[in-house]
C-alpha cells in the first residue's frame, strides 16, 4: 500500500514537504480481519485541525503515523463473516491506497450495492458532508419555509447541498464562494442570490453585498467560514435569526490571534442563536438523511459535483487545494 504519513506539523498552510509517503505491506487478513483495496480517498478542511498537537473533538494525527480519514474500497480478502470478497466498504482508512485490519477499529461499514448512486458519493452528498449538511441546516439552524438564508463556502460539499435543502424547503437563498465560475455554479445549484466574497472584499463589502440581497435581513447563517463572513452576518441578521457554526476554514492556517467579531454586542439585542455543531453528534438523522437525499437526487432536486485528483500521490496537493478553492464541490482523490 502507498500511504501518506504527517512528516511534521504544519505551521500556516500546509506544504507539501509537511507529508511523507510510505510503502507498506499488506499481509493476509488474520483471524476477524478483512483486506481492502480503496478505489476513492476523501480530503476534508476538519484534518487541519488533527494535524496541529492539541485537543481536540478528534485526537491530532501522530508524526510519522499514516493519516485517516474517509474512504471507500472493495474487499479483496477476508477472514470476517460479516464482509464477502467483492463487498463495497466505507472506512476510516483513507490516505492509503490498500489495508488489511480489524473492520472495527477502521469503522468499516458495507455500502449498499443498489443505490444508483457512484461510490464516491458516499464520502460527499451522501456521507459525512451531506450528513453534516442536513443536520446543521434543518436541526441546528431549525429551518423554516420562508427563511433568508446565507450559506458561506456554498460552492464546496457541505455548503452546495445546504444551498438546495435549503431552496427545496421554499427559502430564499443567498450563497457565497470565491470567484465568478463558483458563483455561476451556486447560481444553478437555485441559489437566489451569490455574492463573489473575493470582489466583495471584507465585512464592508459583504455587509454591502447582504443589504442589497436582503433588505430585510437574513433569518439563518450557515457558516462554513468564519471571519469577516461571521460578522458581517451578525451585522444583517434579523431578530432572532439562527446561526449554524459548522467550520471557520478562512481561520484554520492562522498563526496569530484571530480577530473576534467586533459587533458580536448585537447578538444580545437581536437575541440571536449562534450553535456551533458536530456531524457525528447528529448521527441519529442518519436514515432520515439518507432516505431525503434518495428522494431528491432521483426528483433532480439535488445536483453534486465532484473536483477528483487521481492517484495517492496526488492527497497532499488535494488536501492544500481545500484552502485556495482549488475544489468545486466535494474534493476527492481517485486511487488506483
Ligand atoms: P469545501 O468543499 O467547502 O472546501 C473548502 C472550501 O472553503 C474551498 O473550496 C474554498 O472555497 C473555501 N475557502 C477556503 N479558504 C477560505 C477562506 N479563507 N475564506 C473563505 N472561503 C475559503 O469543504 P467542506 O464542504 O468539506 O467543508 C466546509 C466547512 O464545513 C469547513 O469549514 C469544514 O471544516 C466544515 N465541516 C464541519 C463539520 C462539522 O461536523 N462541524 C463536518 C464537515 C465539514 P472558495 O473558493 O469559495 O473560497
């Protein structure tokens, strides 16, 4: 197996030279275990965090340990009557291109075979961001028919599918990404209004682009990024509106102290409800999830872009591109 191990803790966006490939054997899977060849890897912002030494919701990646994170394979030897040669597995095992292992400590699960559905969209809108996507805007952000809702980072995994839950339950919607191909992609994907964050510039500019989509203020936030989006949220939101704190990537390279917000005085006034969330937290909403998104992907109701990078060598590059918008949609790696 060719696997990618953390060389050394990043400091600022991470470099290339910051990971390390290896080669590994893989063996024979021993008494309970399966072998796996994984045909797809997923890179997601949350691994920035496990790669700094601290605590966290998650334990930081250990230098010189192989990575993990999302993948799906096919089973290619096994000594566990719950997994055939042949079985479609999600796992926990990614960042490698092949495993052999105890299916539970790689949280290995069998995907079902009849959904239609490619298999990498099960570490996109039908895995942990969709999960993530469905839960922060329906549970956490209690949506409702008629809302304002502002979806930052809406051109990526989570923040498309939260676009069009949130267009498919009648919701006003205004989605922010970087530049004007991922506008135009957010403006297909329903959205009734997009703001170009890297022409808006600033809370300024994005105070100045909400007032012109929202007169009337917003009712929900999605925030997918923190920083000046954040405040200037605050700036527009309505009474009572709710915020859904699902990740505040513009901060997750910072080296210094970051800025708080400076209005964050009028959460008091407007009595807002800012939630940050955890998806896994959220797992309960699993078949529920899984049975909305069948639904709406068969009525056309719900579009999913994928950006792939083929092969293992390519994760690093993967992984770096999540912070330039390098991706449109879900940022996945092809192995194999
Ligand atoms: P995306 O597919 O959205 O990829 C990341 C995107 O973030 C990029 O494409 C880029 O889009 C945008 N971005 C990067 N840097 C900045 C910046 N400085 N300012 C503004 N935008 C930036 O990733 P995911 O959909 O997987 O994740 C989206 C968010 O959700 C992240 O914050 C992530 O941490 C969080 N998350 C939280 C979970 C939870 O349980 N709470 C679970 C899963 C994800 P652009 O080109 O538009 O800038």
């Amino acid at each position: 197996s060719t696997e990618w191990a953390l060389a050394q803790r990043p400091v600022g966006l991470p470099q290339q030279s910051d990971f390390e490939k290896k080669t590994v054997e893989i063996a024979d899977p021993g008494p309970g275990e399966i072998q796996v060849q994984n045909s797809w890897m997923s890179v997601d912002p949350y691994m920035r965090g496990r790669m700094y030494d601290r605590e966290s919701y998650v334990p930081p990646f250990g230098i010189g340990e192989t990575m993990t994170g999302g993948a799906v394979g096919r089973v290619t030897a096994s000594n566990n009557p719950d997994f055939q040669v042949g079985d479609l597995v999600q796992s926990m095992n990614g960042w490698r291109t092949a495993w052999v292992g105890d299916p539970a400590t790689a949280m290995a699960v069998k995907l079902p075979g009849d959904t239609g559905l490619p298999d990498s969209a099960f570490l996109g809108v039908a895995g942990m961001p969709g999960l993530t996507a469905y839960a922060g805007i329906l549970r956490v952000a209690e949506l409702k028919e008629g809302d304002t809702v502002f979806v930052s980072g809406a051109a990526g995994a989570v923040g498309s599918t939260v676009v069009q839950i949130a267009k498919i339950k009648n919701c006003t919607v205004i989605g922010s990404a970087g530049g004007p191909d991922k506008c135009a992609f957010v403006k297909s994907l329903g959205a009734d209004h997009v703001i170009d964050y890297k022409e808006a510039k600033g809370f300024d500019g994005l105070v100045a682009a909400l007032r012109e989509a929202a007169p009337k203020g917003i009712d929900v936030y999605f925030d997918n990024v923190g920083g000046d989006h954040l405040t200037a949220a605050i700036e527009v939101a309505r009474p009572m509106a709710r915020f859904a704190e699902c990740g505040m990537i513009a901060q997750y390279n910072e080296t210094g102290t970051p800025v708080g917000p400076h209005n964050i005085i009028q959460v008091v006034g407007k009595q807002l409800k800012i939630q940050g969330f955890i998806v896994s937290t959220h797992a309960d909403m699993q078949p529920a999830f899984l049975a909305d998104m069948a639904k709406w992907i068969a009525a056309g109701q719900m579009k999913f872009q994928e950006t792939v990078m083929e092969g293992i060598d390519k994760a690093p590059d993967a992984f770096i591109g999540l912070f330039s918008g390098a991706n449109t949609g879900k940022m996945l790696v092809k192995l194999g």
